[in-house]
C-alpha cells in the first residue's frame, strides 16, 4: 500500500488531536503546536488557596469518572492477550464503585496538580478529570486496559507540548532483598529540595512514593508541599496529598496520610507483607519548567543542590 507521509506522521498527528481534545483546554480550545517560555511564578511562592490545592482524587467534581472499566480489562485480557481468567482478574483491585479516580487516581491527581501548578498555558483548565481524558484519547491507558505509547511516555510533558518534564529522580524499592528503608531526611534530593529558598524552587515540584515499591493496591503518590519552610532534616514531610479527607484543613503530612490510607485493610495487609512503615518512601520525581525558547531546563538550582548533597554523602 503506498504511504506518501513520512513513517510516524499520522501516529504524531493523531495523539497531538487525540492529547488537545482529551484535555478540553478552554471552549473547544486545543493544546498549542509549540509552547512559550515557561515563565509564569518564577521566583515567587506558589499561591496554594487560589490553585485549589491539594486536588483530592475523591472530588465529586471528578471523583466517579472512570479510569478503567474492570470488566473490558478483564475481556481484553482474555480474548486478546490471551491469559487465563483468574490472571485477567488480578490485573486490578475490585471496588463496589469501580476504578474510579476515587479509588485508582492519586498519581493521576499528583500529575494534574503539577500541571495546574508550573503549565504557563492554560494552568486553570488542568485537573483529574480533564488530565484522564487527555490520558485515555492519547491512549496512555484506556477503559479496557490497552495502550499505545511509548516505553518511556511522559504525560505531563506531551500535555504540554514539553514546557513541562520531569526532570529527576531518585528510586528504591521498600521490601525488596537488600534496599534499606529510605526517609526524606536521607534522600539526596529531597534533601536538596528543602535546602532551597522558596524562591529558588518556583519553577519545580517534587512528588513523593510511599508504600509498595510496584504499582498496586498499597503504592500512594503525594507532593511536597511547596510552600513547607521545613528543612532537610525533618523526616515527617509536609505534603499535598490527594486522599487527604476534603473536610480537613491546614498542615498534613506523611504520618498523616500513613494514619489515613492504612485504615484500608488492603493496604495495611500490602505495608505488612513488606515491611514498610510509615513515613517510608519508595521514590522521589521532580517535575520542572522547561523554557522551550532556549531549550534549557529551569531544574537548574535543584541540579546544584542535590550534587552538594551527593558529594556530602
């Protein structure tokens, strides 16, 4: 069959509409073909109360929409990948009300705060709800559990045309044979984070693993808190967290979401099997500003923090 468009052509222009019409940026509106310099609060505290932060992945505006459909997971498990039933069964945790958000979406609700937090187009429209619909139509994941991105996707980054990436990480993996129980007074780039002044970390967020070091029912994600004037000593992390309870107000931090999550049986019973305990972290990711004008990353003054840390360690 002849093809005149270059290899990757339409599979590039399909995910571009498929990412601008899942996101509903503005009245119909579409992500831009190039972003700006990322620009926007640098070098000044973000602004929390007006960003609605911490989003809670409960949030009826967008609490009950559906990240996966357990029953297409199971059917396209089986009638395409071919495993067995009970295999197609374990793919995903049983809840009354379904894989909701509510249920499935705290990394997703970590990565829409991101995005409302340093996008410098748009921010307002970002949350859970659209960020899933951006999701789905770029077939990062889909109700029935097929996808078709690539290994290395990057959400974030695609959903804003690269003005924002992540741009570090450091791993570990609680319950694993021979990986010690690492905190954020011993991570090198947590650390590093919270010996910068709130101006020098404007233009970068930093997101927190606790629990299982695998993706299931007792892995959680939540922000550092921003704003937080702890230092790099302080073990019980003030944090942005989106299963905290919507009623609750002011300071939260790892303790508490440990206190909180863990009353699920599920994941107390996960935290047990391996050994985790509260205030434990599994990873650490820091989402940066990238001034696409001068194709530079702004992750500059964390970069430089956290190799002192690494030289001091």
């Amino acid at each position: 069959m002849k093809n005149d468009e270059a290899p990757g052509t339409s599979r590039r222009a399909f995910m571009r509409i498929a990412l601008g019409a899942g996101a509903a940026l503005g009245a119909g509106g579409s992500l831009p073909r190039t972003a700006r310099a990322a620009t926007a609060s640098a070098g000044t505290p973000f602004d929390l109360v007006a960003s609605r932060m911490p989003f809670r992945q409960d949030d009826p505006a967008w609490g009950r929409d559906l990240m996966w459909d357990r029953k297409l997971v199971v059917r396209a498990a089986t009638t395409l990948n071919r495993v067995s039933k009970a295999e197609a069964n374990s793919l995903l945790r049983e809840f009354p009300d379904g894989n909701t958000i509510a249920n499935e979406g705290c990394l997703l609700t970590c990565m829409a705060m991101v995005l409302r937090l340093l996008a410098p187009e748009r921010a307002s429209t970002w949350n859970p709800r659209t960020l899933n619909r951006a999701a789905q139509n770029g077939w990062y994941y889909t109700k029935s559990g097929v996808s078709m991105t690539t290994l290395v996707a990057d959400l974030v980054s695609d959903v804003t045309f690269g003005a924002v990436q992540m741009g570090v990480k450091e791993e570990w993996l609680p319950g694993v044979d021979s990986w010690p129980a690492r905190f954020c007074d011993g991570s090198p780039l947590v650390r590093a984070y919270r010996s910068l002044a709130l101006s020098a970390r404007s233009n970068f967020l930093l997101m927190l693993k606790i629990g299982t070091w695998d993706d299931t029912v007792a892995s959680h994600y939540v922000l550092l808190d921003p704003n937080s004037t702890d230092g790099p000593d302080v073990r019980d992390a003030e944090i942005l967290d989106p299963a905290m309870p919507a009623a609750r107000t002011g300071s939260w931090r790892l303790s508490d979401s440990s206190d909180w999550i863990l009353q699920d049986p599920e994941i107390a019973a996960g935290w047990e099997a391996d050994g985790i305990v509260p205030m434990q972290i599994a990873g650490a990711w820091v989402f940066t500003r990238f001034d696409v004008t001068t194709g530079r990353s702004l992750v500059g003054p964390l970069v430089s923090a956290w190799a002192d840390e690494m030289a001091g360690a």
